[in-house]
C-alpha cells in the first residue's frame, strides 16, 4: 500500500485561500465556510490519489512548466505537484480568470 503524501500549500495558495474567503463573506459567510470545507476535502484527498488531478497539457500550453496538475471544486482550479512524498499546492484559482498567466507568472517569478 503506497504512503499518503504530505500536503503542502505555497503562500501563494494559502493567500488565494484567504481571498476566496474574504471576497465570498462579504455576502455570505456561511457559504464561504463551506466553499473552503470543500477545498480543504477535495485537496485533501490527493494525500491519497496524488494522480487524481488532470495533467496540464504541455501540447497546447507551450510555456507550461512540467509536472502540473489540477483538479476542479468549481468554480476554482486547484494547481499542484507532486514532490517526492508531498503534493504542494501552488495556486488556487477562479475558473474565469486567466489562471494560466497568473500560476505561471508566479511561478517564474519565484512565488
């Protein structure tokens, strides 16, 4: 039986995760909670199936960074890796947005 991997998130991620709970308290701080209770599980259950997420296509995103991956808990993406035994979380981020230039402009820039 393989080992559950430790999950580890980027400040990047951690401050995407406090954005996304202000910016949705303002109008409802109950469904905020529960928005980062199903954040918290679905990425939780990567420490298991690392694998689960979709790899990010090098084929259509030539700049991509190899090794991504991503699952959905709509309406965000959930970037990650995975390292040895630990999956970090990079970025959590809104659908709509151009999440491709903000992970990737982070991610070239150190963040």
């Amino acid at each position: 039986m393989q080992q559950k991997k430790q999950i580890k998130y980027t400040l990047a991620a951690i401050d995407d995760m406090d954005e996304i709970f202000s910016y949705i308290s303002h109008e409802n701080v109950s469904a905020a909670e529960r928005l980062l209770e199903n954040l918290d599980c679905q990425i939780g259950s990567l420490a298991d199936f690392p694998n689960l997420g979709t790899v990010l296509s090098e084929e259509k995103y030539t700049l991509v960074e190899r090794g991504f991956r991503f699952i959905v808990v709509h309406p965000y993406l959930v970037f990650y890796k995975i390292r040895d035994d630990s999956i970090i979380i990079h970025r959590i981020l809104h659908g709509r947005r151009d999440y491709l230039r903000e992970l990737f402009d982070d991610f070239h820039n150190g963040k």
